[in-house]
C-alpha cells in the first residue's frame, strides 16, 4: 500500500496527491466581503447564504442590488405623483 501511495505521489509531482499534504483551497467566506463591517457584520438571518458558495452569494448581491434600485425608483414616483397631475 505505501508503494502504491508513493507511486501515485511521484506521477503527480511530489507532495501532491499524499493524504495531508496538499493545502486547501481557501473556501469563500461572505463575512470577508464588502459591505460586512461592525458591528453588526455578515447579515444573513435565514441562511441562505452558504459559506463558500461564492456564485449563490454572487447572485443574492446582485438581486439585492437590482431590488434596490427598483425600490428607489418607486420611492422617487410616489412623491412625484404628489406634485405632478396629468388632466
């Protein structure tokens, strides 16, 4: 079993391939990204968020953002339609 361990090291280039060896790849973490600043940090009380699902996150801010966008616009109309009448 160790040769075979060995092998398979060798035909990847040294320490690669070898149970404990080979260092992780940074997960994604959404508390590490713009906008999560004290004190209340990384806001996401319905989970929907997992940690290192960087394309779902990528997704929520991008919606939220579009949301927002639309939110303001509405907002802007509600107070227009006070002041300006059509006949």
């Amino acid at each position: 079993v160790a040769a075979a361990a060995g092998a398979g090291s060798l035909t990847k280039g040294g320490m690669e391939g070898v149970a404990g060896t080979e260092s992780p790849k940074p997960s994604f973490d959404p508390a590490a990204q713009i906008g999560a600043m004290p004190p209340l940090g990384f806001f996401d009380p319905a989970g929907f968020c997992k940690k290192g699902d960087e394309s779902g996150f990528r997704t929520f801010r991008a919606a939220e953002i579009k949301h927002g966008r639309v939110a303001m616009m509405a907002a802007v109309g509600a107070v227009i339609q006070h002041y300006v009448k059509f006949p």
